[in-house]
C-alpha cells in the first residue's frame, strides 16, 4: 500500500476516534453532562433559585475536587419546567438533544410525569430533588429514575405526630387536586386517624382557581380544631381568607411546598407576626450544608429541597465514578451501590478518593441518608418541622428521622 495511503487511512480512523469520543462514543476523556429541568417561571417558580443554585453548588464542588474522571464537568445546562407540561417536554427535548447524561429534576411531581417517559427512554439519568407522590416510583418503572426527596409516606406521620402533641383532636385538610396533593394528604389523613385524631374534612381543590372562598367556607364550616393545607403558592390566599374568617394561624399546619421564609410576608405584609405558631414539615437539609449554599449565593431567600437537588448531582457523580464511565446506560447500574452498605463519606472528593482506594461507600447526603431502593425511592430521610415565631419570623423547630 503506497505510504500516502496509508497515512490517508491512519488520519480517517483517527478522526472517526475522536469523533466518536466527542459525540460520546465513551472516549476516556467524555464529560458527564448535566442539565435541569426546574420551574424558572410560572405559578411554581420559587422553588426554581435553590434547586438551581443547589445543582450549581454540587458541580462547583465536583470541580473543585478535580472533577469526574479527572474531567471537568462543564456548566449545567438550562430548562424550564414553568408548571406547563407542553414547556416541560420542550426543555428535556432539547436537554436531550444537547446530549445531557443527567437530567435533575423536574420539581414538580406533575412535571416529572410529563417528562418521565422521553427521559428515561432516551437512557438519561433522571433525579429529582422534589418529587415527593408516594405512588410515582411505583408507576414508573425504571432504573434511569430516581429521587432524593423522600414519599410523602414519611412526611405525613411525622405532621400528624407534630398535631397529635398539640392536642388537637380533629382536622380539615384541603390538598391541590394532583398527584402531589393528593398523594401527601391521604398519607396525613391515614396517620391522622392511627393516632385517633378525627379527619372532618379532606377534599382537593383546584390550584387555578380565580379565588378559594368554597375552600375557605368548607373549612371553617367543618370547625376542626386544626386545620392542613397541601399547597404551593396559591395557599398564601388559602391562609388570609381563614385568617380573616377567624381561624388562628397556630391552628394550620403546612407540608414542604409552604415551606417558604417569606411566607409571613406574603400572607402579612407589613405585619408577618399574623403567622405566629404556624407549623409545617418538609424534608430537611442539614444547617452546616445550608450555611455553605448562603455563602456560595448570599442572594437566595427560600432552601426548599436545596440539599436534595445537590445530593442527587453528588450521587450521580459518584455512580460514574464508580462505573469508570460517563454513560449513564453503565453508570445507572451503580446508583443504588453507592447509596448504601459501605464506609460512609459526605462529600464527593471524600467519596471519589474512597472508591479509587477500592472501597464500597455508603453516601450520607446534605439532605440525610439517602439509601436508594430497587425502586429508586429513599428508604429513610430527615424530616423537618418548621415553623414562625412571634415575629413571623422562619425557623426549624427540630429534625426527625424517618424510615
């Protein structure tokens, strides 16, 4: 073969290599690809800053330690999940376009329906921080899902068991009408009545609502003596109609998505004690990790599941690590491994230089024990009571473990 030639040849096979290597081909040098599908806008979106900045977070401190296979991870790539089906589907079509190994989010339970089938059939690894449906990971079956928030399952006999110690003997519950609302307030009402507490009222509501005077006038008819509200932000008008109907803030309690720092401004304005004893659980984030995302981004105001979204861009990282590969068809096999029976480590350089050493780790997260099931669900989660002072000021009254 003339010399020519065979160069000519040598330089083909070559640039197919590299071809092959940046289109993720599995070259040794591959990046692990991030992106997120979290709510930037719409009625959702104050949950969008501390899961963004908390995936931000994780990837900063991934490259700090040298990053995944000793290659960096590039910056994340953006999505809005906008509470909207049809731009939640818009944002992980182009995600997987763009070729994302691993999609966090979305926030929303209904989100991730939506998207959950064109993620996870394109072999990407979907984690979402947020995703608390006790039924979602059931009806879903795939290995390429997982979650880091834990099934309201957990959440709500932890609530129950904050009102059965303050007495009370009967409540109302009103829930959004989605899978989320639905999902967490059954949980609630079930433990309710297991610890011999009357449920009076449990009915869903219409979070699009113009306005919520039925849901209003149905509670203060039941005349419970508490009151939960499975909501987001439209449980703001929730909260001032009972308010002004007579019912005391210290009667109503709350689940993760009113678990806001400026809900006592929203609801009071100028006067955020009119919030004063109200009480509410959510999944928790340890403070020593809260202390370290204010000084990563002083401007964030609101840390709901901030260290379940970090902890799903850690445990992902840790699985590729594991795995020797980027590919998230390779790596989805190591998720569960690395969650759970092994030496324990916080942090993903700690992690990293374990499984490199030949160790089996067991990753305790920013948010708790993660301990992924067969089915991707956490088996155990810290549980957070929260709740407003005299002030009407936020503040985390304790932390429960649950499992």
């Amino acid at each position: 073969m003339p010399r020519t030639k065979a160069l000519s040849l040598a330089a083909t096979a070559a640039a197919i290599t590299l071809g092959l290597t940046a289109c993720g081909g599995g070259g040794e040098d591959q990046t692990l690809d991030y992106g997120y599908v979290f709510p930037e806008t719409g009625d959702l979106s104050h949950l969008g800053p501390p899961q963004i900045s908390a995936a931000k977070f994780a990837l900063q401190e991934i490259n700090d330690a040298g990053g995944v296979l000793d290659s960096e991870v590039p910056e994340i790539m953006s999505g809005d999940e906008a509470n909207d089906a049809a731009k939640a589907n818009d944002a992980a079509d182009r995600l997987i376009d763009q070729n994302a190994d691993v999609i966090l989010g979305a926030a929303s339970t209904d989100m991730t329906l939506a998207i959950i089938d064109k993620v996870t059939g394109a072999e990407k690894m979907q984690c979402s921080g947020s995703n608390t449906a006790p039924d979602l990971a059931k009806d879903n079956d795939t290995e390429y899902y997982v979650r880091t928030a834990p099934s309201d399952l957990l959440q709500g006999p932890v609530l129950s068991q904050e009102i059965a110690s303050d007495g009370h003997q009967s409540v109302s519950i009103a829930y959004r009408a989605d899978d989320y609302g639905e999902g967490l307030a059954n949980a609630t009402a079930d433990a309710l009545e297991e610890n011999g507490i009357t449920v009076d009222y449990n009915e869903g509501y219409d979070p699009n609502a113009p306005n919520f005077d039925s849901v209003v006038s149905d509670i203060e008819g039941a005349d419970s003596d508490a009151t939960v509200l499975v909501s987001f932000e439209e449980g703001v008008q929730i909260i001032t109609g009972l308010i002004e109907a007579g019912i005391d803030a210290d009667q109503m309690y709350g689940t993760d998505g009113l678990n806001d720092e400026t809900l006592g401004e929203s609801v009071g304005g100028d006067d955020p004690s009119i919030m004063e004893g109200f009480k509410g659980t959510a999944p928790g984030s340890g403070e020593g990790f809260l202390d370290e995302l204010t000084a990563y981004d002083e401007d964030l105001e609101v840390f709901q599941f901030a260290g379940q979204v970090y902890d799903c861009a850690i445990v992902t990282a840790l699985a590729a690590e594991q795995a020797e590969s980027t590919d998230p068809t390779v790596f989805v096999d190591e998720i569960q491994a690395v969650s759970r029976e092994g030496t324990e480590c916080s942090s993903f350089e700690q992690c990293r230089d374990l499984i490199r050493e030949g160790e089996d780790i067991d990753y305790e997260g920013a948010s708790g024990p993660i301990d992924f099931d067969g089915k991707g669900d956490v088996t155990a989660a810290a549980m957070q009571v929260y709740g407003f002072d005299s002030d009407g000021q936020h503040s985390m009254l304790g932390t429960q473990e649950v499992s």
